[in-house]
C-alpha cells in the first residue's frame, strides 16, 4: 500500500532523517520518501504489519503535525 501525508513542522534535514528513521524502523515499512518543499511524507507499506493510523502516530511522535 502506498499513502502519502501532509506534515507540518519540518524544516530541515534533521526533519527528514528523524521522520525516515522513525517511520522506517517500523515494521512492514518498504519506503519512506520525505519531500520538504512539498510538506509531503509518501509511505510504502505493508498494512497488515503496520496500520496508516500507526504511521501518523509516528510521524506525530516526532513533533510533526499529520494534517
């Protein structure tokens, strides 16, 4: 499955690691591409290991706003 999300708050590359390495480390996850100029976090994912509400807690975790 692929979803992509609207986040707000990042900023920079520290963002975009923080997000990669977080959401990454979760299981089933393929991809995770981080687009600051877009404010776009796009996911390949396997939803039966990792739900998208999961994903979003995640993100959220982080300090980032799932929108």
């Amino acid at each position: 499955m692929k979803s992509v999300l609207n986040v707000d708050g990042m900023s920079c590359m520290h963002c975009v690691n923080a997000i990669k390495n977080s959401v990454g480390a979760l299981d089933g996850i393929n991809t995770v591409d981080v687009d600051l100029e877009a404010k776009t976090v796009t996911v390949e994912y396997d939803e039966a290991k990792t739900p998208l509400e999961r994903i979003k807690e995640e993100i959220e975790e982080q300090g980032y706003d799932v929108v």
